[in-house]
C-alpha cells in the first residue's frame, strides 16, 4: 500500500527531488542560504521538492521552492511536537520514522544533502546503502557544501568505504553545481 501512495505522489506532483539537512540552522546560517537556493532553483527547473517538512534547511529549501511558485511537499510524523513549516503547499503526514525515511526517499528521483546532524546522516546513510546496494536504480545523492569531503574522506579511513562506494556520491560547492548534477543524472529516472 506504501508503494501505490508513493508512485502516485510523483505522479501527480512532477519529478521529486528530496532535501536532506539539519532542522537546527536559521536564516542567516550558510546552509538555509543554500538551501533556499537550491529550492528556488529546483522549483525553476520544474521539480517538486520534498523535505521533512519541518525548520531549518527543510524550511529554507521548501521556502526557495514555495517563493518561486513550486510545489513543496512535507513528509512529517505524528509523533513530532512542532508545526510544520508553512512553505508546504502539501503535507504527507507517517505514523513513525521509519515511514517518514521510505516516503522521502522511494518517490524521489534524486536527493540533495546539505549540513545537519545525525538525522541528515541517518537519512543520506540509507539513500547510499539502497543505492550500493541495488535496492534503488541510479539516481544522483548530491553532498552539497564543504563539510561533506573531510566527512566522506574519514569514513573512508575509519569504516568500509571504498572508492567505488564514494563513486556513487556527486560533491557539489555550490547550489548551482547541485541543481546542474540533478538536471543532468536524474533523467531517466523511473520511480
């Protein structure tokens, strides 16, 4: 039944690209300038973007998108406490995390990643398994920022990371560079 809502999802709201990121920055912070970016520049190619739907760069990347006319979805949980962002022009309530996690990342046919805590960990540690894995078929999972080399560099060193392993990640500097990965690797992609 998760399956049938999901693929109906995209195909009624246009090509997905899920953003993954910290709910803890501000307006003013690097990554909710970035991720606002992002969002107006993913909505201006025509995208549907989805996040967790609550602060911080999922309220940065859903604003971007909202204020150029996109359409914003917002998966979020029953359990959570805090409002929802009010830049969704749609909410996706999940009745716990790991319903959330498959929403956001089974309709999508591409995913950006940007600054955050162990949620945005948690969240792009699944996208590059189900991808490493064959679980998902190819599409782009975009590191945008420069914590994301050093932190990549160390699972390498510390973990069982090999180079074809980071070969399925795209590092981006900028929000441009990002969107540019995204238009170019996520055609053809069928969710």
């Amino acid at each position: 039944m998760l399956h049938t809502q999901v693929t109906k999802l995209s195909e009624t709201q246009g090509r997905i690209i899920t953003i993954f990121g910290g709910s803890k920055c501000r307006e003013g912070d690097p990554e909710y300038a970035q991720a606002l970016r992002v969002g107006a520049l993913l909505a201006d190619s025509g995208f549907t973007i989805c996040t967790g739907g609550y602060a911080g760069v999922m309220e940065a990347a859903s604003r971007g998108a909202h204020e150029r006319g996109g359409r914003v979805i917002g998966i979020t949980m029953n359990q959570f406490k805090a409002e929802p962002n009010r830049y969704l022009t749609e909410k996706v309530p999940s009745e716990h995390f790991y319903e959330r996690l498959q929403r956001l990342i089974t309709q999508s046919v591409g995913y950006v990643a940007l600054r955050g805590g162990m949620g945005t960990v948690t969240e792009i540690s699944l996208v590059w398994n189900k991808l490493q894995t064959h679980v998902l078929d190819p599409r782009p999972l975009v590191l945008l920022g420069d914590c994301w080399p050093p932190i990549v560099k160390a699972w390498q060193e510390n973990l069982v990371v090999n180079d074809t392993d980071v070969q399925i990640l795209d590092f981006a500097g900028t929000p441009e560079a990002a969107v540019a990965i995204i238009r170019e690797k996520s055609q053809g992609v069928i969710v």
